[in-house]
C-alpha cells in the first residue's frame, strides 16, 4: 500500500465557511438569524455574507489582510465571521469592553486595514485611531448604523460624507450589502493551514499575544464541540456569549453546520434571557459563571422552573457549587469546559457519568466544576512536572502545568516567535501556563494559573498589567493583585498595597486608588478590593508571596456589594 498517496481528490482543505453552503442547501427557508423583530433564513445569511465578502474583494482586500470588527452579537457581526474570511482575508474581532489605548495597540499590532465599527463603539474606535502615529497607516472605517441612521442616509437627500456624525467612515455596511454580488464565489483557501482569524488573548498595552488560527484548526474543533456538547440538529442558540471571545468559541460555524437558529442581542440581563428562552424556545446557550448568576439570582423569572430544559456549557472560573445547583433546580442543564484563546475553544469537557446522578446535590456540583478529560477528537491532554515533563501522580493533589496537543491549537502569536517557541515544546506540547491536577479518574482540576491570569466575568486580565498601573500611583511603594471570590462574577481583581513612607501628602483611600485605575485602564480590570499593608510577603530573594496574599483574598470571601 505504500504507493498509495495523498491526491487532490482527498487533500481538499479543511474550513469551516463551507458550513454555510450547506446550510443555505438543506435549510434554506428556515430562520439562521433573529434580532428582535429581523428574522434572515439561511438562504438570506448566504447570501448577505457573500456580498459583503465580494465588497471587500472589490474594494481591494484579499489574502492576507486583516480586517478588524468591533461589535456586540448583532447579525452584522454573525455575519462577518463568514463575509471576512469568504474574501480571503483575516478575521479580527475586538473586545468592545477594552479601553481606547489597548483598541489603539491591537489594531497597530494587527495591520488592520479596515474595521468595521458598531454604532455604539463609534467613539471608542474613532478615539483609538486618533492616538496612531502620524506615520502609522489609519485602517479604513465601515460603520455598522442603527436602523434609524440607515434610513437617514437611505432617503436620497444625503450621501455618508454629508452626515456629519459619519464623516470619519467610508461608507455603512448595509451599503456594502447592497452593492455586493450574491453570486460571488467566494475564496477558498489555498490550504487548510492558511491563517483565518487573529484574536487577542487579553488588552495587555506592552506585548499584546495575537493568535492565530487555520481553516484547518477552526474546522476541526467546530465538528468537536458539536459531538462533545452534543448540539443536535436545528438547535435554538441564544447568544449571551460575545463573539469577540475566540469567536463565540467557533459557535458562529457550529450552528450553520446543524441549521439551528442564532438568536442575536446587543446586551443582556437574566429578564432579557428568560423572555428570549420562552419566545423564541431556545435550547442552548453558553456563558461565563456570571451569566449562571444571572440566571439563578432571582431575578427575571421569579425563581419559576422552565417550561423545557435549556443546555448551558460554561466555561472560565469554575461556577459555585451553590450557584451550579441553583441553575439546574431552575431546570438548566449545565455543563463545564476548559480552553484558550490559544485552542479557539473548549478542548477539555467534565463528561458526565449517569452514576454521579445518584449523588448528593453538593457532590454533584464538586464533580461537574472540574475541567474534566479531552474532548472526543482532541489528541491529548496531560499535567505534567514543569522541569522535568514527567507526568505528576494522578492522586487529585500533585501540582503541574496543563499541557495540550491538539489539531485546534494555533499556528502561533503574531510577530512573536519567541513567544511561540517558549510555549510550543519540541516534543509536541503547548504549555498552557495554567496549574492543575489530575485525579485517579483521569478527570483534570485547575488549581492555579502561573501566568497570574484572572478570569472576571469571562473576561481574563493579567495581574501583572493591574499591578503596572498601580505602581504609576505616586503613594504606591508596592503592588500585588491576586484573585478574590466573587459570587457574581467568578473572580474579581484584589490588590495588595503598602505606601511609600514619606510622600508629603495625605494617604490615599481605597476609593481613591480604584478611580486612579478606572482612569488609566479598561472598567473590568480595575481593582474591587484595595487591602492596605505595612509591608507585603515575599521569599528570601524579595519576591512578593502571592500564594500568600491568594489565601487571605480567599478567606475574605465574595464582597458584600459590587463597584
């Protein structure tokens, strides 16, 4: 059989945009997207997708350009992670909660050659390209307009220019729409490693971590999640996941491939979800912890059971036991993974067991708040002895680094080589940083994450970045911000603090320290907790005992009252 070789019949690159045809083929008059009052089938979702995806190709963007979108999970936005990538371009989605200097870095570091901007993001954008360079190349600007500043440039009287809140933008991207081809075929990849999107770990200011995926990559853990979840097909998905994180964790694909219905919305509160689960029969939905909390506070649908279960997967900090049980009394079903930016979504799920359902309710909630074991087409995961790479004890104690190997992993960090060497082992390992241990049922736990990560609300900052702002403060003589409980959202920023002895002036208070950071850094990052301290614990060699300071953070419990 050895001469039996790979041919262009069998070689044919792998790619999630597909998916879409597919969708257009078998499901075609049966709703793909929903937003308020719009309703699109899947022949509509094609088609728009594939006229903004020829725009962009007229307009001169193709292989290899990078092309930005900040929005909520509007349809423009569903629709860009198909149009983008169809004109063979990179697709960047942004965090729209990042202040305008980290929006100013990203899209200096990206090259981004046009971006399309939400109404509701105009300023934020607008303010991040005025801080570019003079020198720096500005992107082009599409605006994604409200319905109202549609009609007003849509009556005939008045071109884009001639409106002076668009002046900056080059055109609106219903016009892009307009003017499209829907015949247009769109651009394959040449192979399935070419780069598809680009996404940002975190809004980090001094060496922001771009990663990229293939088409290959994104397609493989598209059909992973879709057996591991299971999501059947024609599935009601509710978006209270932005698709700015790793892109909607590859759902924006997922659901064309199973023809479900995506149900959009700008924001969200527990009313908003319950009235869109009754409306609209929703059957599945992800989220961070805090939208469990959400759910199981009380509010929005006065503590009353569902009419259908509805399937949730989180993912981040760990959900409370307590918070885990509410939901599921209410009549969601909830389950819990583990992944990266750097794996385009969850590679590792808590596999449940019919026999845990015998269990006490706390037991349960245990069991489940564990990452878990790979996911069924990931390759393999394991915790390992840092220095020596040896696997630790599976005795559910033993500290190691989480490392993966995987088809979904990334191709690496843009124009960081060394960067992506220092995490992609030799061997064939992606060290992910993170601390956990693995138990005698091959179930794996995180513990702590070595790179001082803290997921708030399924956002993750770096407490390095927090504490650089802190020590900008004139009265800081040092600074450590670790982790602390909160209920609400998961975890929040804790910061340890000792003042210089002698400043000349008045000591500042715990307010005064979190407004200074709210003025220098994006609102999620800042500070909920200032602890005063003499003088912070450190080791021998005067570095800071932050596994110290997480012990007392951790006794301090959930805050009382949210900033």
């Amino acid at each position: 059989m050895e001469d039996l070789k790979p041919s262009p019949a069998n070689s044919s690159p792998l790619t999630p945009l597909g998916f879409l045809d597919r969708a257009a083929t078998v499901y075609g008059d049966c709703p793909s997207v929903v937003y308020g009052d719009t309703v699109y089938t899947w022949s509509q979702t094609r088609s728009r997708c594939l006229r903004v995806a020829s725009s962009l190709a007229a307009a001169g963007f193709g292989r290899g350009d990078v092309v930005s979108v900040v929005a909520p999970n509007v349809p423009a936005m569903y629709e860009l992670q198909f149009a983008v990538p169809m004109s063979g371009a990179i697709l960047n989605c942004i965090n729209t909660r990042l202040d305008r200097r980290t929006v100013s870095v990203i899209l200096r570091h990206a090259e981004s050659k046009l971006v399309f901007v939400d109404h509701q993001f105009r300023s934020l954008v607008l303010d991040a390209v005025s801080l570019f360079p003079p020198t720096d190349h500005r992107p082009i600007l599409v605006l994604i307009a409200s319905d109202d500043e549609e009609e007003e440039a849509g009556d005939g009287q008045k071109g884009l220019k001639e409106l002076s809140s668009w002046a900056d933008f080059n055109s609106t991207y219903e016009s892009m729409v307009d003017r499209g081809d829907p015949g247009f075929q769109w651009v394959r990849p040449l192979s399935e490693w070419t780069p598809m999107v680009l996404n940002y770990t975190s809004g980090t200011t001094s060496s922001p971590k771009g990663v990229v995926h293939c088409h290959r990559g994104l397609f493989m853990i598209v059909v992973d999640t879709l057996i591991d979840w299971p999501v059947p097909k024609q599935p009601v998905y509710l978006w209270t996941l932005p698709m700015f994180h790793s892109n909607g964790w590859t759902f924006p694909w997922g659901i064309a491939a199973v023809g479900g219905t995506n149900v959009c919305l700008r924001k969200f509160d527990g009313p908003a979800i319950y009235h869109l689960i009754e409306r609209h029969g929703v059957t599945h939905m992800c989220g961070a912890p805090v939208v469990l909390n959400m759910l199981s506070g009380g509010s929005g649908n006065g503590d009353k059971p569902l009419k259908a279960p509805v399937q949730i997967l989180t993912a981040g900090a760990p959900p409370p036991a307590a918070v885990l049980h509410r939901t599921e009394s209410l009549g969601f079903t909830v389950s819990h993974g583990y992944g990266l930016t750097e794996t385009a979504g969850l590679v590792v799920s808590c596999a449940w067991k019919p026999q845990w359902n015998r269990l006490p309710a706390d037991e349960r909630a245990r069991l489940k708040a564990r990452q878990g074991v790979r996911t069924v087409s990931f390759a393999e995961v394991e915790v390992v002895d840092p220095k020596s790479g040896v696997p630790v004890k599976r005795d559910g104690s033993t500290l190691g680094e989480i490392v993966l190997r995987g088809a979904c992993i990334m191709l690496g960090y843009l124009k960081d080589p060394a960067g992506t060497a220092k995490c992609m082992d030799p061997s064939g390992w992606f060290y992910t940083g993170d601390v956990g241990v693995m138990h005698p049922d091959g179930y794996l736990e995180i513990k702590d994450r070595s790179k001082d990560v803290i997921i708030s609300g399924g956002e993750n900052l770096s407490s390095v970045e927090v504490e650089s702002v802190l020590y900008t403060h004139p009265a800081v003589n040092e600074a450590a911000v670790v982790a602390r409980p909160d209920e609400y959202w998961g975890e929040t920023p804790c910061a340890f603090v000792s003042l210089k002895a002698e400043t000349g002036r008045a000591c500042p208070t715990e307010k005064e320290i979190i407004a200074f950071c709210r003025a220098k850094m994006p609102h999620y990052m800042v500070p909920k907790t200032i602890v005063f301290k003499d003088e912070l614990p450190k080791t021998s060699t005067g570095k800071i005992q932050k596994y110290v300071l997480r012990e007392i953070a951790k006794s301090m419990g959930s805050p009382k009252s949210r900033i």
